[in-house]
C-alpha cells in the first residue's frame, strides 16, 4: 500500500512539472510572435530582466540596410555586456513561421 501512495505522488509532480514545463514554452512562444518582444526576452534571459522591462527596442533601417538583415536596437544607455560581446546593443532578428529569435550582434558600424 505504501508503494501505491508514493507512486502516485511521484504521476502529480511529473504531471504538474510537465504542466510548468508546457506553460512556460507557450509563454515564450507567445512572447516571440512580437520582433520588439522578441528582443526584450533575449535581453531578460541572458540576465537582465529588469532592463528587459524598462527598454524600447527599434528597429533600426539604417543598420538593416548596411548589415543586410534585419536588426533592432536598444539605446546606448541601455546597452550591457553578455555573451562575450561587450556593449550589446544591436540584436539580429530571424524570422521561422511567425516566430522570431533575436542575436546580439556585435556592431560592425561603430
């Protein structure tokens, strides 16, 4: 009987740790539909959420243009160090159906 118990424990915490699981992908999917949002939650994972909130992504012609893809900005004050990249503050958006995933780039223009 006691081994019937703790199975059973243990199917709710699989159950509600795939429900977690499968909630936080759709937040994220949802997230990226949004280049703008797209940008900010790249910003908040690689470990800056508070400025992930606080900043306004734009998208940038002129470094679209020079670049050849499309990149979005966030202002000078804004920008950080991650990834080996020091002030990041041009990020590569690529499209996948209607998702978008967002690179920091490093700025070949400055």
């Amino acid at each position: 009987m006691n081994s019937s118990k703790s199975t059973n424990t243990i199917r709710k915490l699989r159950k509600g740790f795939i429900s977690v699981l499968a909630i936080m992908l759709t937040c994220i999917l949802l997230l990226s539909i949004s280049s703008k949002n797209t940008v900010r939650m790249t910003i908040a994972l690689l470990g800056h959420p508070r400025m992930a909130l606080q900043t306004k992504p734009v998208h940038s012609n002129e470094a679209s243009s020079a670049l050849k893809t499309n990149i979005y900005t966030i202002p000078m004050k804004d920008s950080f160090s991650g990834v080996g990249i020091s002030h990041i503050s041009l990020f590569e958006v690529h499209s996948i159906l209607i998702f978008h995933i967002a690179i920091p780039t490093y700025d070949h223009l400055a």
